[in-house]
C-alpha cells in the first residue's frame, strides 16, 4: 500500500484547500456545498456512471479535511455521499441507483443515515425500531425512534436502520430503509444543541410509516454487512472532519505564535509555546496515516481491514483533534477565547469527534478485542 499520495490527490488537495480558503470560517453553507458540488468534489466517491468521479473514500476524505483544514468543513459529507452514496452504490438496486446516485454526486439531493436510538447508542443490538411486512400489500411498515440525527431538515430522505423479522429463525435482523423526508408518520423534533454547527439534529418518530417494497435497500438478509459497509466510511471521513478541524486550529495557533512578541521575541520562539505545537502536528499527520491506510483498504474491498484500521483512524484523529485544539486556544490565552479568532467554537466541536459516531471507549473495546484477542466484557 503506498502512504504517499499520488500527484491526482495533490492537485485534489490544492484545489479543494483554494475553494475552502476562498469561503473561510464564515462560510455559508449553502452557498460552500452548491460550488463544491459543481466543481464535483462532493460525488468524488461515487460512480462515473451515476455522474460521480469513480474515486472512492481516499479522494472524498482529502476534500473534507482540506475543506476542514480552511475551517469550512460539511458534516453532510459524512453522510450523504460517504455513508449512503456507499451503500447505494454497493448494494442497491438498479433503480435505485439511477434514483439517487445523480442527485446525490451533483449535491442536488442529499440523504440523512438514523441508527442511533435513545437506548441503543453503541449497542446497535438494541436498537427497537421494528420493521414490519404488510401481508396484503408487500409494504413495509417501520415503527420506532432515532435520536442525534444529522441534516434531516435539509435531507430528501433518511436511510434508516431497522430490524426485520428474520422468517426462518423469528430472530430480528438489521435492514436498511430510505424514508422519505414527507412520508407520513415520519416526523422530527429539532435537539436544542449548545454546539454551534451548520448542520443542526434531530430526535425521529416514525410511528408506522409505510413504505414500498422497493425502499429496503440491498437484501433483507445481509443488513448487517451492507450496514458496516456504510460504518467504515462514516469513520473514516469522522478523522478527516476532526484531523482538518485540528490542522484549522493548528494553522491559527502557529500563526498567532509566530507574529505575537511578548518580550524580545516572538512567543514561537519559547520551547514552552513550540513543542506542544510541534507534538500537535505530528499527532495530526500520524492520524492521517492511519485514515489514508484505512481509506485505502476500504477502497480495495478489503472490509474486515478496513473496519481495524477505520476505528483506529477515528480514534488517532479525535485524539489529535482535541488535543491540537486545546493547545491552540492556550497559545492564543484569552484571544483562544474570542469570536474574532474562532478557536472557541471548536473546543466542543473537537470533543464530538471523540464521541460520535462511536465513543473512543467502545473502539478501545474493539482493537482489544477483535485485534488483540482478549477476552470480551460487553
């Protein structure tokens, strides 16, 4: 596997570096994803065929960290293109690939994901929300509730996970569904967030929405692969959201260091104020190795290597991300804390990518025992 990017995915970087420097941190967002989708960066996973660029994860995590890195990063990159275009494109139907793949590679249409519940955050074993066949018609009836949801405001549908009646067995089975954003019994409830974010989340009730057959996505029996299918990305893109949040940070603080003078030299200058920096930017490009070998996996078809090294990504990035935050908002002391320097905002913002979409203790619980063979405890 080569670590180093080729000359496509440098010029990618540049370009994408020049259009997010173009909106910087006051960005509309709107106005960000419409030119980044013309320019075709937001379907650069996505396939030719459909409209998008025929790359894959590796290209599609190089724009959001560089769009991160000039402090304008879209979290509906995380879901709509990476997550659902994915999954879409991997096991859905023909129909629904002509369907959906165009709009979502042109930004024109844009897909919400709900697993997470109110009592199934890491477990997805709990997670209630049931979906039904009616025996009359073939349509599916979905019944439950999600929580913490992304985008689902500004999102045509919400490819939701449920679980299925498995007919041989009786036990439940993850399914995967694309709801409309107007169907009927489908509704949400904004969550009053103190993180301030473009992108705002919801609590979901779906009380016996109905659906057409054709809305379960892949086949009712391999849910739980087509759904890690969609997990990987999601944590893969989770670093690169958080490595170019934290090269954002990174880049004020060693600016901020090297013109702010105190005594006889500027404060850069003090090992106190250069090392943890410095430390700061190798935690960063350690992440990203760990992202680019584990995009690179995913991209090659490789899905058990690319689920090790996709959390242990996650878990690098949201570790560096906080870290090269907090030493950043300390560099600058009370201007960390302005609105005129934009580190303060970040301070929460590092800390979900610590988080979601999975905690840095349940990865912890995963490299021990998937990758290390000790004895499970949960």
């Amino acid at each position: 596997m080569a670590t180093i990017e080729t000359e496509e995915h440098k010029a990618l970087r540049s370009a994408v570096a020049a259009l997010g420097k173009r909106h910087g941190r006051t960005y509309d967002r709107e106005a960000l994803w419409s030119e980044a989708a013309k320019l075709g960066y937001l379907g650069v996973n996505l396939p030719e065929e459909y409209g998008g660029g025929g790359g894959g994860i590796a290209e599609l995590s190089i724009v959001l960290e560089e769009l991160g890195a000039a402090g304008c990063p879209l979290l509906m990159m995380v879901v709509s293109p990476a997550i659902c275009g994915t999954v879409i494109a991997r096991f859905g139907t023909d129909e629904q690939k002509r369907e959906w793949l165009p709009g979502l590679a042109d930004g024109s249409r844009t897909m919400a994901f709900g697993i997470t519940e109110p009592d199934a955050g890491s477990n997805s074993h709990r997670i209630t929300t049931t979906a039904r066949r009616d025996p009359d018609t073939g349509d599916w009836l979905l019944t439950g509730r999600k929580v913490f949801i992304s985008g689902v405001d500004i999102a045509d549908a919400t490819l939701i996970v449920g679980r299925a009646e498995d007919a041989r067995t009786g036990n439940l089975k993850p399914c995967l569904f694309m709801v409309p954003r107007d169907a009927e019994g489908f509704t949400r409830r904004q969550i009053d967030m103190e993180l301030s974010a473009a992108e705002k989340q919801f609590e979901l009730t779906l009380d016996d929405v109905r659906l057409p057959a054709d809305a379960l996505v892949g086949h009712e029996d391999a849910g739980l692969l087509q759904l890690f299918a969609g997990l990987n990305p999601e944590r893969i893109m989770t670093a690169a959201f958080a490595i170019g949040m934290g090269r954002y940070a990174l880049a004020r603080a060693v600016e901020y260091a090297r013109d702010r003078t105190v005594w006889k030299a500027p404060i850069g200058a003090h090992q106190a104020i250069a090392h943890p920096l410095a430390q700061a930017h190798i935690d960063l490009e350690l992440a990203r190795l760990m992202m680019q070998k584990a995009a690179c996996l995913y991209d090659a078809g490789d899905d058990v290597g690319a689920g090790e090294a996709a959390n242990m990504a996650k878990y690098a990035a949201g570790e560096a991300c906080v870290k090269a935050v907090d030493q950043a908002v300390h560099t600058l002391g009370g201007n960390g804390l302005t609105r005129e320097f934009g580190l303060a905002s970040l301070i929460t913002a590092a800390r979900v990518s610590r988080i979601a979409p999975v905690s840095r203790e349940m990865i912890l619980n995963y490299v021990s025992h998937q990758t290390l063979g000790l004895p499970k405890s949960y």
